[in-house]
C-alpha cells in the first residue's frame, strides 16, 4: 500500500466498511443476539486483527446552564456502552472482496427495554493498524421477558398504568414510573433489577 493511501486509510477514505446484519432485531434480555458481520474490502487490502461488536444504549441527562440570572437544566442524549464482544479474525480484506463472519452471543439480562426514547444498537468495529473503518448500526428492540411481563402484569391488575420511562444517568438504571389515577399512588420499578 503506497504511502497516500496509507494516509486515506487513516482517515477513513477507502478504508473496509463493516456491517452487523442481525437474525433477529427483536430480543428479550439474556437471549442470543445472532447474525453475520459483513465486511466488505475498501479500495486497497488491508488487515483485520480482531472485530468488536459493541451494544450502545442512549440515556438522557440532566445539564446545568447558565440562562442568565439563574441556573437552568437542560436534557441532553447520551450514549452509555452496556458491554462489548470480541470476534477473533484474523484476515486480510482485497478491494470490493465480501467477507461474512457469523456471531451469536448472549445478550447481557441487565439490557435496557426498548420503552420511551430508549434505543439500543450494536456497532461493529474493525481493528485495523492506523485506519478508520466506516460501520453500519444494527438496532435492537428489547421486550420484557416474563419475569418482567408478570411484574407489568399485576401493576396493571391493581389499577396502575405506566406513566413515563426515566433514565437515571449516574446509576444507569431505566425507572418506570407506574401511577394509579383512583388512588393516586405511584410505583418507581428500576427495571434492572427485575432481572436478578
């Protein structure tokens, strides 16, 4: 590889593009997320020591401003990464050539459920000596397993009604904010904890 290109790699230009393409996108926590990894050669080779799959998930935070006179908050997105896996792959890609690397692995049972603004995606990432690698997301829809469902389940038994999600940032926890209009109760769930 010239020295120019090298430089391109580096920023991406050309470089291999990689892509999680998922069997199923809709999952429950501690269910095996499975797929293919696509990876497709750039304009040059260039070799692939490892592939990540990293699992992401978005969390809105609080942020102090100033707004004049006073302190104001404001909601910002974050991205939390919630656990990373490691496919050894050891492999040169050729320009325009596909490769097609078959994963499964478990989905950790403290995954977010996809409720609210909530999302989740996997992010595929190629290591590749000093090169950028360009990726596609994979999302996910995470639904209440069972156990979850039977919590669901008799809240609204009793009368209460799911009123907004909440994503406690520092904890990274998802709250549930369950009210009962006729008795004007409310129930926090975290829902992480729903799974041990």
């Amino acid at each position: 590889m010239s020295f120019f290109s090298k430089a391109l790699a580096r920023l991406g230009i050309g470089a291999a593009r990689v892509e999680a393409i998922l069997e199923n996108g809709t999952l429950q926590p501690g269910q095996d997320v499975s797929g293919i990894i696509k990876v497709t050669g750039g304009q040059f080779s260039q070799k692939v020591n490892k592939i990540e799959l990293l699992i992401w998930s978005n969390y809105i935070a609080e942020e102090e401003y100033d707004c004049g006179q006073q302190v104001c908050l404001r909601e910002i997105e974050k991205h939390h990464e919630l656990t990373r896996y490691e496919l050894v792959a050891d492999f040169t890609t050729q320009p325009g050539v596909i490769n097609n690397i078959p994963f499964c692995f478990p989905l950790p049972l403290s995954t977010p459920l996809s409720l609210g603004r909530s999302k989740i995606w996997i992010s595929p990432r190629l290591d590749i000596d000093y090169s950028l690698d360009k990726s596609d997301e994979g999302y996910l829809t995470i639904e209440p397993n069972s156990l979850q469902n039977s919590v669901f389940n008799a809240l609204t038994a009793l009368g209460f009604v799911m009123n907004k999600v909440k994503r406690a940032h520092r904890l990274y926890h998802r709250c549930l904010l369950f009210k009962n209009l006729s008795v004007k109760h409310k129930v926090v769930i975290l829902v992480n904890n729903l799974m041990s």
